[in-house]
C-alpha cells in the first residue's frame, strides 16, 4: 500500500518558435502551483523553459518571468532532448514536462501527482483520447493504431502512447533512459515503461484543447519514428513477440497457400502442375516461419539475461518455449521426424526392391520439409544449452573488485532561476 510523501516537482516546458503560446503556458503553470500544492503531495515546484533553437521571441518572452529558469539551445536538437536537459538540470524527486502550444492545462499536474502517491505509479500520463479532446482526428487515429500495436506487443493497455504531459518518478528515468532527442521521445518512453515489465505506468484523461499556432509533427515522417521506437522498444526488452506475430502471419499465409492443393491432393491423389508453385511458396513460408519461432526463444533467453529476469513463461512465447523442456524437446523431434519417416518409407522400399522409385513427389516435399524444421529445432536446442552454460560460469565467476579510488569532491554549480544556458561544441556556458 502506497503512502503520500512530499514531493518536490520540475516542470520542464520544451518550446521551439512558440512566441504567441510560451507566455501564457508558463503563466498558467504558475498560477496553477498553489492548486498543486494543496491538492497533492507536492510541497515544491520549479519551472524549467528549454528553447530548442528557437529564432522567435521565445526565449524573451520566458525570460521575462522572473521565477522560471530558461535555458537555451543555440541549435535545435529535438523535442526529447529538451526535456532531458530540463530532468537534469531540475532537481525535483518527480519530474514532468507539457507541451508549450497551450494544448495541456497546468492544474492536471495535480491530479497525476497525486496518482504517483496514491497508485503507486513510476509514470503518470494524461490521455488526450477522450470525447472533448481537440485533437485533429488524423493524429487520434495514427495514436489509437500506435496504442493496439503497443498492447498487442506489451499485453497491456495505453490510450495515448505520445502525450505530452507526464509526471516521472526520477527514480525510475534509469530504467526508461536511453531515449531518443526528437518528437518521437514520448512513444519510445510509453513502450519501455510497458515492454521493461518493472515500472507501473498509470493513465489518466485528461482535457485537451486546440494548439496555438502552427504544429511541428509531421504525420507521416513522425509516425513512423513513433512506430519505430515502439518496435525497437519490443525489440530490446520482448523480442519472442514481435518474433511470434511475424511468425503466426506467415504460418497462416502458408496454410491459406497449401489449402487447395492439399484439400485436391486427398480427392484425386494427384496435383495439377501449377499447385506445384503455391506449395513451395508455402513450404519457403514455413520453413521462415519456424526459424522466427525457434529465433524467439534464443531471442527471449538473451534479453532475460541481460535485464535480469526471468525468460517468459505466459501466453504464445510460454508455450513455445515449453516445447524446449526434456520432455518437450523429445516430443517435438518424435513429432516433426516420425512423419517424415513414415512419408517416405514407401519410396525407399520401393527402391531397395525394384531400383525404381514411383512414389509421388509431394511425400518427399513435405518429408524434407519436416527434417528441415526438425534441424532448426535441433540448432535451437544446441544454442539454448549454450546460453545456459554461460550464465552458470558467469553466475559462478569470482567477482573482482577495482582498486578503491578517492576522489576530490568538486562543487556542483548552481543553477539559478534567471541563468541561461548555451550549448556550443557540447558544452554548457552560462551567461
């Protein structure tokens, strides 16, 4: 059970070229720091502007709020890189951040705060999916395509995998970083939060309304970085999934190919010429198929050992890797090789008795298939092993420790809350 605490909260604002919106975000945030406060466990908050190479007034206008720290990249580098100067020059237990086109209303960092406590939550987002959302309806469909594929990967539900207002534990930013610097920067955190497995992430609606000014996300170009980050997501924490929807697709295609020819093949005892195509596409297909599956459980063993946890055992990826257990592995090679056996023996009866073979060809297709599925099983089998003795003479290696080193301690320096900040050559330079 989860207990309230006292928090003290950055708010990053993250603004290329929003002149006619900045001031009155940054406004709304601090007139909306005293609902905060009461309202939630927050005792403290700091507001952080980040220009990202703005060449608008946008950096004027922020300047001129007194209470609000701005800093500034000479260039720009990206929405996501924005907010991640903001976390680091911030030094709020609980870090956010909102967009700075006027979309987002301020006082909602109450009720997600107050949701970290209460939940338990490592992340907190608004959902902009709701009825009132204002929203253009091509960027609500391309979010709900991002969202079904997200929960189809993670088997858990997000509405909005790229909203712009968020609360963070800091905490937890070890386990959601590396991510990217562009506008892409909120899915790739959606799918890590959901796909790494140990932080919770909770979601909350949120009102949105219509942005000021001009958007810089271009639907087709950001979209697919969107999608990308998502996959690269399952990729690096559940690749046996990804492996297995790729697979499951082409099982099917190669079911829907061989269907006729095999459903011919048991009424006439014979093939038609042109069915001999479709049946080597469809075997090319299984035989693809049955590496993607057989890949995903290396795939899922070698992901489980470098996050430390343990390899799947629910859902598809479960069952298939219950096909490598003792008894399974004897059954799946009885299964795949019986078969094969028994296809071809007429054949090799025949031969042995006339030198002739009249067998038809098809048994000796789908024999050879079978042995072919049954070596990738069988290399599987021998890589599995192998991972496993690795991590029993890693887990047995002496651990060796380097030679303690005293440091001097350097002063941090201070960042205050009119300071600017230029990046030049990699740098910070404050003036």
């Amino acid at each position: 059970m989860s207990q309230s605490s006292s928090h003290l909260l950055t708010i990053v604002i993250p603004a290329l070229n929003e002149e006619d919106a900045i001031g009155d975000t940054v406004q709304r945030c601090l007139d909306a720091r005293a609902h905060i406060i009461e309202t939630s466990g927050v005792e403290e908050i700091e507001i952080i502007v980040v220009s990202d190479g703005s060449t608008d007034r946008t950096e004027e206008i922020a300047r001129s709020f007194d209470e609000v720290a701005v800093l500034v990249f000479v260039e720009n580098r990206g929405y996501g890189a924005a907010i991640k100067e903001g976390f680091g020059h911030g030094t709020g237990d609980l870090v956010s951040f909102l967009d700075a086109d006027g979309t987002c209303d301020p006082l909602f960092f109450a009720d997600l705060c107050r949701a970290v406590d209460e939940q338990d939550a490592d992340l907190v987002l608004g959902s902009r999916m709701g009825k009132d959302s204002e929203m253009p309806r091509i960027r609500m469909i391309g979010n709900t395509i991002f969202a079904w594929i997200l929960g189809l990967l993670s088997r858990k539900r997000v509405d909005d995998t790229a909203s712009g207002m968020r609360v963070i534990r800091r905490s937890a930013l070890p386990n959601l970083y590396p991510l990217p610097d562009g506008l892409h920067f909120t899915p790739a955190m959606s799918a890590r939060a959901l796909l790494e497995g140990r932080l919770n992430l909770v979601e909350l609606p949120m009102t949105y309304s219509e942005r000021v000014g001009r958007s810089k996300l271009s639907v087709l170009k950001d979209g697919m970085r969107f999608l990308t980050s998502i996959v690269q997501a399952a990729i690096a924490y559940r690749p046996a999934r990804p492996l297995l929807l790729a697979s499951a697709v082409l099982g099917v295609l190669s079911v829907l190919l061989a269907a006729q020819p095999a459903v011919f093949y048991i009424r006439e005892a014979r093939l038609e010429e042109w069915m001999i195509y479709r049946l080597l596409l469809a075997s090319l297909l299984v035989t693809i198929a049955s590496t993607g599956v057989m890949s995903s459980v290396v795939a899922d063993r070698i992901a489980a050992s470098a996050h430390g946890r343990a390899p799947t055992s629910l859902g598809a990826s479960g069952w298939v890797s219950g096909l490598f257990t003792r008894r399974g592995r004897r059954v799946a090679l009885v299964a795949l090789l019986a078969p094969a056996f028994l296809l071809v023996l007429p054949g090799v009866l025949e031969y042995l008795s006339t030198g002739q073979v009249e067998m038809h060809w098809s048994r000796a297709a789908l024999a050879s298939l079978l042995v072919v599925v049954a070596a990738i099983f069988g290399i599987t089998v021998f890589l599995l092993h192998m991972l496993e003795l690795i991590e029993k003479q890693r887990e047995s290696a002496p651990v060796s420790r380097p030679p303690e080193r005293v440091h001097e301690a350097r002063p941090e320096a201070e960042l205050r809350p009119s300071d600017s900040v230029d990046f030049r050559q990699g740098r910070l330079k404050a003036r």
